[in-house]
C-alpha cells in the first residue's frame, strides 16, 4: 500500500495528534484532571485504542479479506467518534484559538489519508481473507512507536474517566459558614483558580457578590446569582459593600521576569487596588473589611528559619512586588477599613495552581525534587484559603498581614515524595538546578529553588481549624485517593508558636 504520500500523510497525522495530546489535553487544558470532562476523556481513549489498531495494521500487514472490511469500519467509527468528540468539546469547555485550528488541521488531513488508503482496502477485501506481513522500513517503525504512545495515553484517559467521580469537589457552601448573615462582597479575580470557588461558597450561603472580570464571558462558569461588572465605575455610590476580597492580578509566575514584566506584576495589583480605593471613597457606605491577596514571597529567600507574621523581609523581587501590593492596600486603612494583607503559600488544587502543573508528569512517572530539593514550600490547600478568606471577614480582631498557609510546610523533596506517594508513582527524576539558573534566571532562583518555611500564627491564634493540615492528607483529598491514618503534623504547632 503504501506510498510514500500516504505514509507522509500519516506521520503528519501522528505529529499533529501528539502537539494536540501533549500541549492543549495535557499542558494547558489538563483533561484527565477536570471532573467536567468524563465523556470526552471516554472518547479520546476509545479513539486511541482505534488509532493504536490501524496503526499496527497499516504498519505490518496487509489486511485481506474480512480484516481489510474491519479495518474500514474502524476507519468509518474513527470519523464518528470524532465527529462526537467535537460536538461534546463545543458542549463543555470553550477550546482556545490554537486547539480549534488543530483539530481542523487533523480532519483535513485525515479526510485526504481517507481518500488515498480507503481504495487501497477495497482492493484488498476482494482477496482471501487473511493477514500477510509487510515491512515498510523507517514507516513501520514509525507506525509501531505510535501504536504504543496511543495506547499509552487512550489507557490513560479511560481510567482518568473513571476517576472522575472520586475528584468531584465537595459542596462549596460549607466553606462559607463562618459569615453568620448576610453580607455583600465585592470579589475582583473570581473568575480565577481562587475566586471561582470563593464565589461558589459565598453564593452557596446566600451572599450577594459583586464580580469584577475583564472578561465577561469567563463568568459565565461562575454560579449565579450574582452582579457582573467589567468597571468599577459600574457601581453605584448607594451600593452597600460590606467586603472587598481583592484576588486579580498578574501572575508572578506567569513568565520569565524581564524588567517589563515585573514592572506589568506590580502595577496590575497596585493600579486595581488605587481604582477600590476610588470606589471606597464615592461609596455611601464603606465596607468595613478589605482582604488583598498578597504571598509567602513577601519575606524574601530564607533557609530552615520559621517564619510568622512577625518576621522580617530580606530583599528580592518577590518581597518588592508583595510590600508594594500591602502597602496600597494599607493606605485604605484611612477611610476606617480593617486591612488584611493575606500572604498565601502555594495553592493546592486539580483545577489550576502548581499542583495542575505538576499532576502530568508525576503520573507518568517523571517527578522528583527540585535541585536538591531543601527548599521550603509553605502551601495550603484551595478549600482551606476559601474558608480563611471568610474567617477573615467575620473576625474583627485580625489586621494587618495574616500567613495562609497550612502549619505543616515541606521541604520540596518530600512534597514531591508525598505527590508520588499519592499517585502510587515513584518521585524520583530530579530537576536539575544548574539548567534552571541558566535558563530560568531570577525567576527560578525565587520561586523554583528557593523558599520560605511559613507558619500561620495569626490564623490558629483567632481558631481557625485547618481541614487540611497535613500534606498527605491534603494531597489524598484533592486526589480522590485513601490514605491511612496518621496524626497531623501541626499536632504540636500551636506549642512551637507560643500560643496559649
């Protein structure tokens, strides 16, 4: 069969299928992760298998008879299952720009290898049936290190289906219970990795929020009702906001850290916060709370030193562009409003954060530590920040900056140790920090090989109750995994922070 533009044809199928697999279903949309995307993870894995089937046929043998008929209905069920793949992702998720073009490129390019090869297979089924060996070289080792990376992830994406259930989020409106009546909160960022649950739990108790979002058509995943505002102008000066949780901004780790785009990190929060600022000062009534979304990052690199909210800085950009997110949000303490500066560790959760990056390659088992590992990861998990943030609200006594961070942080080669452990899959493929110097700069001195060990003194002192304060057990929640019982770390945290 075979000529070279069929095959030619083939291979360009091959690359595209994988570029589509390994950067928009793996890399950026993370589908064996999303509870939302069971049925099209069934039929991406199903697609796989035929895939994986056609390749090793077409690859090693020519089919005659019978087999080249069933191998035209796997061709024919291919196209229908494809054809339902596209009608499921317009249903429940927006694909971006790149995915479109792809999956476009591909049925192109698959309906010209179905012209060529479908003739070639009608010749074929007029013989005897039977199935008689064939070499086509480079093309056949080709087709054969396909089948197996087809089969690879199609297994992969039909357990991640079954998977799904076990990773459903539990109802948000528990979160929230610590906000006894009804409140308006005005929430900026919610349609992020964050906001979106804060402001599924605080609708779940009957609040009234106020979204602000650049981008309205990201709100529509939020659940209603709530009121939508792309301007803070938007708002009347008779609208009564009790709170204002301030979570937008560019993200620190969103790219390398050129002089540019530090400069884009620091005026995307401080700007926002200026424009609250103006809002408060027409607003009628002035709410009494504002909680900005500061970081860990605020005390600069620092060893095995426990860090509370009493401790000093050193000097990084990480410190300077969190101490100038706290100051703006400290000058709206003039109009007689408690302050929280919320300095968050890393953020635990299947739906975005480092842990969505990480789940990948750790599941295949490619994770390990981070250089040597030492370094400090203070982090929390999505659910326990929400149910902070509320707790801040409702608690007059807290001010100024408040550590949110679950009282047992890691040293990175044990989260990694524990990840694996939570995925039943070995951790033990370093990153080697030589590359990440070179290559990632200040950036990966900061936030990748350095750390901080961070402690919520002010959190456990007012009582709250982490749900999740151990990372292991954090881990196996998110994960929808079992984990034996073991005592929680923090048992004795309130001891080593002198807290009586």
């Amino acid at each position: 069969m075979t000529s070279t533009l069929v095959w030619t044809l083939i291979a360009v199928q091959i690359a595209m299928g994988a570029f589509d697999t390994l950067f928009h279903h793996e890399l950026t949309e993370r589908l064996p992760w999303r509870t939302t995307q069971r049925r099209e993870l069934l039929l991406h894995g199903a697609r796989n298998l035929l895939y994986a089937f056609l390749f090793v046929t077409l690859g090693w043998f020519e089919a005659d008879g019978l087999f080249a008929v069933v191998a035209m209905a796997v061709l024919g069920a291919e196209l229908v299952i494809t054809l339902m793949d596209f009608v499921e992702e317009d249903m429940s998720r927006k694909l971006p720009a790149s995915e479109r073009i792809n999956h476009t490129l591909l049925a192109l390019n698959y309906g010209a290898i179905l012209v060529l090869i479908v003739p070639v297979l009608l010749g074929w089924a007029h013989k005897g049936t039977g199935w008689n060996s064939a070499n086509h070289g480079w093309w056949s080792v080709l087709a054969s290190l396909a089948a197996i990376a087809v089969v690879v992830f199609g297994a992969r994406d039909l357990a991640a289906s079954l998977r799904t259930k076990r990773l459903m989020l539990k109802p948000a409106g528990a979160l929230a219970t610590a906000l006894p009546r009804h409140r308006t909160i005005l929430v900026t960022g919610a349609t992020g990795f964050v906001g979106c649950r804060l402001v599924e739990a605080l609708v779940a108790q009957d609040h009234s929020v106020i979204v602000l979002t650049r981008d309205p058509k990201k709100a529509l995943a939020l659940p209603p009702p709530f009121q939508l505002v792309t301007d803070l102008d938007q708002i009347a000066p008779d609208t009564r906001i009790d709170a204002v949780v301030h979570l937008a901004g560019e993200s620190i780790s969103g790219g390398l850290w050129t002089e540019a785009r530090k400069r884009a990190v620091i005026q995307s929060r401080v700007t926002l916060i200026r424009a609250i600022e103006r809002l408060v000062a027409r607003l009628a009534h002035r709410p009494a709370v504002f909680v900005n979304a500061s970081a860990v990052g605020w005390y600069g690199l620092r060893d095995d030193e426990p860090l509370t909210e009493y401790g000093d800085s050193r000097p990084c950009f990480s410190h300077e562009s969190c101490a100038a997110c706290e100051a703006a949000a400290l000058e709206l303490a003039e109009f007689g409003i408690r302050v929280i500066n919320l300095r968050i560790g890393l953020v635990l959760g299947t739906e975005g954060g480092l842990l969505a990056r990480l789940l990948a390659p750790f599941e295949f088992g490619l994770g390990g530590p981070i250089g040597a590992g030492k370094q400090w990861m203070s982090w929390i998990a999505r659910d326990d920040l929400v149910r902070l943030i509320v707790h801040v609200i409702a608690t007059p006594s807290l001010s100024g900056p408040v550590n949110a961070t679950a009282p047992g942080p890691v040293q990175n080669r044990e989260f990694a140790r524990e990840l694996g452990h939570a995925l039943h899959r070995p951790a033990l493929l370093p990153l080697p920090a030589t590359p990440l110097r070179l290559l990632g700069g200040e950036f990966a001195k900061e936030l990748l090989l350095g750390g901080q060990r961070v402690l919520p003194h002010k959190a456990l002192g007012s009582g709250f109750a982490f749900r999740h304060p151990d990372l292991r057990g954090a881990l196996h929640a998110i994960l929808g995994t079992k984990v034996a019982h073991r005592p929680a770390r923090h048992a004795h945290i309130a001891e080593r922070l002198e807290l009586s």
